[in-house]
C-alpha cells in the first residue's frame, strides 16, 4: 500500500479507524498475556490509538511504530507528554518515560533498534495491509520481536462488497501466517453492530499467540 494513502488520511484528519475510546477487547482479553507490571508491550502501526494511555496506567512499558509523524505528534500532545525525539537511520524515535514510538516504516524497524519485547499487541496493523504485503509483515512482526506473544484482532466480512482497510481476514489466513511458530487459539468471535460500514454483515475476532 502507498504510505501516501496513510499520510493523506491523516493529514485531512479522515482516520475513521482511530476510536475515541479504549478497546473493549483489549481490556477484557489482554490478561490472557499472562504479563506483569514493567514488561513491554509493542503495537505496531499504533497511529494515536487511546489503547497506549490504557497500558501506561496499568504499569506497562510500550513502544510503537507508526509511519505518520503527525499522529505520533497528536498521540504526545493528548498525552501531555513532551518527548525526547532522535534520528534513528531512516526512522525517528520519540521516546518518553516507558514510552518508545519509532516513526517510519515498519520494515525499517530492526529487533536490535526495538530492543527485548515481552508481547505484541496488534489490533490495526494486521487489517490495515492488503493481502500481497501480509506475509512479508507477519515474518517481519514475528523477526523483530524474537516471535513474542500476540494478543491479535481481526475483522472478517465480504470483501467483494466493499474494500478495506480494514481488511477482511479469516482464521484460516491467521493460521497460516502464524501456526509455524505459535500455537493459534481463537479467543471470541463477535458479530460487529451495523456491519462494515454499515454496507455489509462483519465478524471481529481475537486470537492469542503463544
């Protein structure tokens, strides 16, 4: 996908994608982690997500990376957190206490530059990549992190209705991806109100890696 489609979103503030709240799914299923206090939880493609203020109030490290440098401008700015900002090659690291985003492509993200991740927490990235870039991802994802756990969500729908992003992903797609180096369960499968959209019946499903 062109990185120009994310920079536009942002920039004309269409980011339908971002909730105003903290997911629901990730406050109900994220103890299945199993993580204590202090370990360090990394999202990729995280934009401004509320879901990094929820894990810094429960005593979580979290780092990130996200290509729009205007969204991790925002996500700062909403936190009231001045951060320390620093090249890194071609990717920009803002970091504050317990807090690391790297601002770039994620493919630019090396697992010596990320440093040790306890679990991934990959509620956006997943959905937001068309289908000939999900492999080159999740082997990417599972390289940085040392194949961390996941705690995992994902949206299946009629993709010949509408087009994504989000995209729709099944289980079957997840397992292949990912049942080479983890053990896959699919935690919940729930029925999303109003559909995708509102143009077509859509599921949202959460899987945990190990």
């Amino acid at each position: 996908m062109d990185p120009k489609f994310w920079h536009d979103r942002w920039r004309q503030n269409r980011i339908g994608f971002h909730r105003s709240d903290t997911n629901p799914l990730l406050i109900e299923y994220f103890s299945a982690l199993e993580l204590r206090r202090g370990q360090k939880v990394f999202l990729p493609l995280c934009g401004k997500t509320l879901d990094i203020r929820w894990l810094l109030l429960q005593g979580f490290q979290v780092a990130g990376v996200e290509l729009s440098e205007l969204a991790i401008q925002q996500l700062f700015s909403e936190l009231s957190i001045t951060p320390e900002v620093k090249k890194l090659g071609n990717l920009t690291l803002y970091r504050a206490k317990g807090l690391d985003i790297y601002v770039g492509d994620i493919f630019d993200l090396s697992y010596d530059l990320l440093g040790n991740v306890d679990a991934i927490y990959d509620r956006a990235a997943l959905v937001a990549l068309p289908e000939e870039m999900r492999a080159k991802y999740t082997s990417h994802l599972i390289e940085i992190t040392d194949t961390a756990p996941q705690l995992l969500i994902t949206y299946e729908y009629d993709q010949t209705v509408i087009q994504g992003p989000p995209f729709s992903i099944s289980t079957k797609e997840v397992k292949e991806h990912y049942t080479d180096h983890y053990k896959v369960d699919h935690l919940i499968r729930l029925r999303v109100e109003g559909g995708m959209k509102g143009l077509t019946p859509a599921t949202e499903s959460v899987y945990l890696l190990k």
